[in-house]
C-alpha cells in the first residue's frame, strides 16, 4: 500500500521550487528508512543550469554497477559508437588442397565480448554480433571438409587474469573468467568455464562439424605462428549495441572485457589496470576530483569502488554535451519498458521516459540517470544508497518515489542556452590539456 500511496501522491507535484522538490525528497527518504548519510543524492536541471535537490552529495559512496556508467563514458569517447571488435582465424601457411587443412587452426581473440553462437545471440545477447558458425561457414566457402589437426584459441591480446583485482570471494560467479577470446561469454549452460580460449575453440570445432567439417583433434590453447594465413576477420556489433546490451542488462563482463580493451588500445596493456588509467584519464578531462573517487573495475562489482552522487550527475552531464550522446542516453535501462527497469514504475509518469542504470550489491542499492519533468526538463539524478545490510525494497522504493515525483513535476527556473563542446576528438594524453579540471564543462555540469 505504500508503494501505491507515493506513486498516486507524487501527481500532486506540479510547478514546484527546488526547495519543494528537495523537501518532498527529504521526506520520501525518511518514509523509506534510507534517509542517513549512507545516502547520497544530487539531482540537476540540466536545462536551467541549476541544482534541484542535494544530500550528501559528495560522500563517497560504493556505486555497485552504476560504475558501467564510467565504463560506458571511457569507451564511448576513447573509441566512438561504431568502433567494432575483431576475431581472426588462421591457418597453415600453405593453401588448401583438396578440401583438407593439414595442420592447426587459431582463432585469435582481440577483446570482442560478444563472440557467441548463434543460438547465445538469440537466447541471451538478443542482438546480431560475431559468431563461431560464421567462420565455419567461411571454410566451407574455401571448400574445406577435413582438418587434420586441432582449433586452438589464442588469448594473447589481454593478459590472463580471470577476474577483478579486488573483488571478493563469491563475485566471479557474477561475471563469467576474462580473456581476450571468449565464447558465449565464458558460460556454458551458465556454468564459467576453466579456460576461455579452450572453451573459445571448443565452440569452433563444434560449429565446424555442425558444417560438416571434420576436425581430427581436440580443441586447445595456443599462440598464431609466424607465416600463418589469416582465413577470415570477423568484426563484432558496434559498440553502441554492445553497450546497450552491457547497460540494460547490467552486464559485468561486457564491462570487464572493454575495460582492459581500453588499457589494450591506449595504453598497450590488456589489462584492468591499464584500462582504469583510461577511465581516470576520462574523468579528469570531464573534471572531476580523483580525490572523489576510487575506480578498482570496470562494472563496479568491487565493494573499493567509490563516487559521488553529483560526480555521477556530472559524467551525464559530460555525456550530454557529446555527438554520441544518443548512444549513450539509449543505453541505458527505461523504467518499465525494459533491461533492469522493466518492472519498475510501470504506470506512473516515469514510465517509457525515464533512463537510468542500476547498480545492487550487498552494501548499495544505486540509480542514476536522466528523466523529462512535466514541463519538458531534462533532469539529471543520483541516489546513491548504501549500508551493511541495507534493504533493496526500501532503497528502490525510495528511488522509484523520487524519479517518479520528478516525472510529474513542472520545475521552476528559466532554461539556459545549450553549448555542445567537442570533447572526444582528442587522444587519452590531451585529455587534461584539453579540459583541464575547472573547465567549461564543469561550470555547466555543476554550481
């Protein structure tokens, strides 16, 4: 019944003051227990320029999977929305005869998170992307019906560490083992795999003889030899739909896997480490503090990871001002339509209109995003809740209340001009060059 009260109360909003609106924030928070300062909140009239609502605003807080919206910053800026992952497949250096491959195949992996069979595409990734069945159907192009020999998948490209640095006991099962060559995102039957680019080449093998392709030897790991022939590249989704599949679905080793593609790519390093330099690298050009934040992974699976609630408003902030801000804004989950809102604030004002990510772990409960006001607002959110043994249903509610409220409400204040900087045409170096802390960029974004 609470729950139907608030939803039902918050169309009483209309033409409010950010006072009001902070008031009636304030006391939604005590309604639902989660008013302490383990919450935090800061809320943005990105049209007028101006603060809304605050609490606790700059308490580093634990973001849970509200991280991927630093991820999905970095990745956007450093690589744009039509950046595609590659897998290559080699063999023998010497051509096919007769229809027989004398000799090994490699598949190489290059970070594509997304290499699947078709059946994972359609039943998990629910998008079109790189497959194992596309590649055996390249060999039987080439006429190949026999390879005397064994698929063995090379990793090289990362390095082979399987999970977060910092992550506790317990997590890997929220995130299927890393590697630059992966299949089906290193599940099978949702069961993580011992070896990824094993694994990788099993589902080679297995596609190969679903084509009718004879393969004499069992799948393993190797490194492509010198003088081997490339037979067939295959490119993955743009990022822009890896993305959105990551955000929605709150998907960990989507994250995991750009994360140490952007260490790969710009700091010629697959690993987590060099892929968090990427990000931080981001988030100064946008000009946040890195005393107001600690990054340890790139899907906030960590319990270490820390931001702020208005330091998460400013990232959508940044991500606003940008040419891709569309792929960044599509994204994300919208309440009651889909990913991980789709059960949430069905039938309300919310609903079809706000977009936000999700973030849950033990210790927090986060949602953070953009909603349209009644008088066609575009308004910026965190809250960000946190505790040893802090309640989802009271922590979500809370948050549902608040997005709904701000759905509903005409928000006083006069607009401002927009001014659309470019800010991603510049290598990671140039970044704080650039945009250096106390930018255009962090004038718009906050007071």
């Amino acid at each position: 019944m609470k729950r139907r009260r608030y939803a039902a109360a918050v169309l009483c909003f209309v033409a409010l003051a950010a006072a009001d609106v902070s008031s009636a924030i304030s006391s939604i928070l005590q309604e639902h227990g989660v008013a302490g300062a383990d919450t935090g909140v800061y809320i943005w009239d990105f049209d007028a320029a101006r603060q809304v609502a605050a609490s606790h605003p700059d308490t580093r807080l634990a973001p849970a999977s509200n991280m991927k919206l630093v991820t999905t910053s970095s990745a956007l800026g450093r690589w744009g929305p039509e950046h595609r992952f590659k897998t290559e497949l080699y063999g023998p250096g010497v051509p096919v005869y007769g229809g027989v491959i004398y000799g090994d195949l490699y598949l190489k992996g290059f970070g594509d998170p997304s290499l699947s069979t078709l059946s994972y595409q359609r039943d998990e990734l629910h998008l079109t992307t790189a497959s194992f069945e596309s590649f055996a159907k390249r060999l039987r192009t080439l006429k190949v019906h026999k390879v005397v020999g064994r698929v063995l998948g090379d990793e090289s490209w990362f390095d082979v560490k399987r999970t977060g640095p910092s992550w506790k006991p317990g997590l890997q099962l929220e995130c299927g083992p890393l590697s630059a060559l992966t299949g089906n995102e290193s599940l099978d039957n949702g069961n993580r795999v011992k070896d990824p680019p094993t694994y990788a080449a099993k589902l080679l093998t297995e596609a190969l003889r679903a084509k009718g392709i004879k393969v004499t030897g069992r799948p393993g790991a190797g490194t492509v030899p010198t003088g081997a022939r490339l037979l067939k590249q295959q490119f993955s989704a743009p990022l822009r739909a890896l993305l959105k599949h990551m955000d929605k679905e709150s998907d960990n080793f989507f994250a995991e896997t750009l994360l140490k593609g952007l260490g790969k790519d710009f700091f010629e390093e697959g690993s987590t480490a060099a892929g968090l330099e990427v990000s931080r690298a981001n988030l100064a050009a946008i000009g946040l503090d890195p005393a107001s934040y600690r990054l340890l992974d790139g899907s906030g699976l960590s319990y270490e990871d820390r931001l702020t609630a208005r330091d998460i408003v400013r990232i959508l902030g940044a991500a606003r001002q940008e040419q891709d801000y569309a792929d960044f804004y599509d994204a994300l989950a919208i309440a009651g339509v889909d990913g991980t809102l789709e059960d949430r604030m069905r039938g309300t004002a919310a609903a079809g209109n706000a977009h936000a990510k999700t973030g849950t772990l033990n210790i927090a409960v986060c949602l953070s995003g953009f909603v349209t006001s009644a008088n066609d607002r575009l308004v910026g959110y965190s809250i960000l809740v946190n505790g040893g043994s802090v309640s989802w249903a009271n922590a979500t509610a809370a948050q549902d209340d608040i997005v709904e409220m701000l759905a509903a409400t005409s928000l006083s204040g006069a607009r401002q001009i927009r001014v659309t900087p470019v800010l991603r045409q510049h290598p990671v170096s140039a970044f704080a060059a650039v945009y250096p802390v106390g930018s255009f960029l962090q004038a718009v974004v906050q007071p």
